[in-house]
C-alpha cells in the first residue's frame, strides 16, 4: 500500500508542491498566524502528514510532531513522510519528530490538537499541560468522545477546548466526492443506479443532490419533509426501514446509504431496524454504503453483502474520510482547528478565562461550542 499509492510516497509521485499551494493559500485565508506559540500535534502518513508542516508556515515558534505507529504505517514510515514533505516545504529545521508521549512533551505545549497520533488527551495528559494551555479539536463537536479528549479533566484544569464548525467552513463539499469513491469501491456507478437513503442530516441532502444530478435514481426513507427530498432531487417512500414500501425499494436498490449526524442510530444489526438476514432475505444482491450510523458489518458479510468502508474504527467515527485519497479536505479542516486554536491561545495569553477563550473561538464563526455536545455524551 505504502509502495503504490502516490499519497505515501516519498518521491515526485506526491503532489507536494501542489499540497503546500493549498496550505498556504489556507493560512492566508484564515489569516493562522501561530507566532510564538508551541504547537503538540501528530505527524503522519498520507495527506495528514501536512498538519506540523501547516503549524511551522503559520509561524509557530515550535512545532513537535508525534509519531506513532497506525493501520496507516509504521513510525518509520510516519517519520519518513512527515520529514519528505517537511523537506520540500523547507521546514526541516523547524518541526520535532517525537516518538514519546511524555508529559515534559505535553507541558511544552500552548496549543495542543486531538489529532490520533496525539490522543487521548486524557488526565494523565491534562495533568501534564500548561495551565493556559488550549486544545483544538480538529473536527466537528459530533466526533467528540470522552475516551479521546477528556473535557470534564481539561475544564477543571481551566483548559480550553473547541472544535471546528464544519458547516461554517463547507467542509462537507468534499462528502459527495467521498461518497463516490465509496460506490467505486463497491463497483457502483454514480449513474444509472438506484439507491436507498435512510437518515437524515444536511450531508444526506448534500449526496442525494449530486447522485441525482448524476443520473442516479434516489429513493429517501426519512423523516425530513417530502418537499426537502424531492427539493434535493429525491422521492420519499417511508418513514423507517420496518414499513412496507421500504422493503420493496430495498428489493429493487443497487445500494442502501445510511446517515445519522449523531451517529448513534442503529440501522442493521441484530438489535436494530433492519437485521443482516432480512436484508439479505430482501435484497439479496444490494451493497450498503455507511456513511454514518451503526451497521453489523460481520453479520453483513456472513449473509454475503458488501459493505464499505469495510471497516469500523469504533466509537462512532467513520471508518474512511476523503482525506485519505485528496488532500484538499484535510488542509481546510486542519487550518481552520489550528484557527481556532490560535483564538483561544491568544485570548488565554491576554489573560482570558477558558470560558472567554472557548467564547472567542465559537464567536469568531470557526469555532463550536463543546458543553453540549458534552452534557449528552456524558449522560447518554
């Protein structure tokens, strides 16, 4: 994987020096300016290695780098694509590959990102980290976990803590292209084919516009309005997946979408609304295509049908994101978190409180605010 795919490699087949194009035209628009600041983030293969080289453009005074071993390549690895693209970007005296998590490295810190080389970020970690210190999620506050970034240890310590407005910045532009490579790599065209949409959320709208326009016929089981779907090129069948009309488009779909923006729902498994073996009793030759939600995918396979992304990193998030293929998505969200970060870093140097800080950032339009994202993880 690493050998073939250009967004691992070390040589002129990765894109650098369009990559850094994007980079810089990023911090120019969110106008990142990290001067004098200790930046704690991961380095990383692929197109996630840009997040210290963004940091070091942007003028952070340090940047250190964790690297640790992923499904996506070794430390070695990880050293060696953060460094070639660290290389070309000039940088290489200016970000610190570290292989340890130790707290002398957390309490360098000022602006500390929950990045998965970095995570969890728990009280261990907190304990460690500058009292001023801010964390920036570098994603929206519906992938937060309590496992990864410890709010309620960061909050009693007087840490910071936001995550980034993804609608704010149409971060979910992106989502139709990933949704595609999701039906390519289940041999599904984007034209020609008929899909099931059960869920809803603005993303759901988002990819039944575009597979629409691209010829597709879309069936939505939902409880949006009927003149939403039809608005977003859509026909609505059902309200749920138990009645009756759903399971005759089922029995016609090339493939099922399923979309839950709390991604809490439970859409096949033994306990939810549809199980592995009515499915494949109804539609035998169907893939499922989870963007979100909850799916048995073990019990999908042993009934025989495809599933992607074919696997599930656990805790809700999605398996795979567009940033593992294009490089333009992961530079937006990682510009504007490191934005963000530098709103509350700023505002807790002037002598803000947290709360003013997290404020600052959430006001700023770039920011979200966590509490009750929080108060419903926590009590759920």
């Amino acid at each position: 994987m690493f050998e073939e795919s250009p967004r691992f490699a070390c040589d002129g087949r990765f894109p650098a020096q369009r990559v850094l194009r994007l980079i810089r035209e990023r911090i120019a628009s969110y106008d990142l300016d990290l001067a004098g600041l200790t930046v704690l983030t991961e380095a990383a293969t692929g197109y996630y290695r840009v997040t210290p080289v963004i940091a070091a453009l942007a003028g952070a005074e340090r940047v250190l780098a964790l690297a640790r071993d992923t499904r996506f390549g070794t430390v070695d690895q990880v050293r060696e694509q953060t460094a070639y693209l660290t290389d070309q970007a000039g940088l290489h005296k200016q970000i610190e590959l570290v292989a340890s998590r130790a707290g002398a490295v957390f309490g360098a810190a000022d602006l500390i990102t929950n990045l998965g080389g970095v995570r969890p970020i728990d009280r261990w970690a907190v304990a460690h980290c500058k009292p001023a210190a801010v964390v920036s999620l570098m994603f929206g506050g519906n992938d937060w976990r309590p496992h990864e970034v410890d709010l309620a240890a960061c909050w009693e310590r007087g840490i910071a803590v936001a995550g980034v407005d993804e609608a704010a910045i149409d971060l979910f532009r992106f989502t139709s292209q990933r949704l595609a490579w999701f039906l390519l790599e289940l041999g599904l065209e984007t034209v020609g084919c008929r899909y099931l949409f059960v869920g809803d959320g603005s993303v759901f709208a988002k990819v039944m516009a575009f597979l629409s326009r691209a010829g597709a016929e879309v069936l939505a089981v939902t409880g949006e309005a009927d003149d939403s779907i039809r608005a977003s090129g859509g026909q609505k069948v059902a309200r749920n997946l138990r009645e009756a009309p759903a399971w005759e488009a089922l029995q016609t779909a090339d493939a099922l979408f399923t979309f839950d923006p709390l991604r809490e729902r439970d859409f096949i498994s033994s306990t939810g609304e549809l199980t592995p073996e009515e499915l494949a009793q109804l539609a035998p030759a169907i893939s499922v295509v989870n963007y979100s939600g909850n799916v048995d995918r073990a019990g999908l396979q042993a009934v025989g049908i495809n599933c992607f992304p074919r696997h599930d990193p656990g805790g809700g998030h999605s398996a795979n994101t567009i940033g593992e293929i294009l490089p333009a998505p992961v530079v937006e969200l990682h510009t504007a978190g490191l934005k963000v970060g530098q709103i509350m870093a700023r505002a807790r140097s002037e002598g803000r409180s947290y709360l003013e800080a997290e404020q600052a950032a959430v006001g700023s339009g770039l920011g979200e605010d966590l509490h009750a994202w929080w108060a419903r993880r926590v009590s759920s």
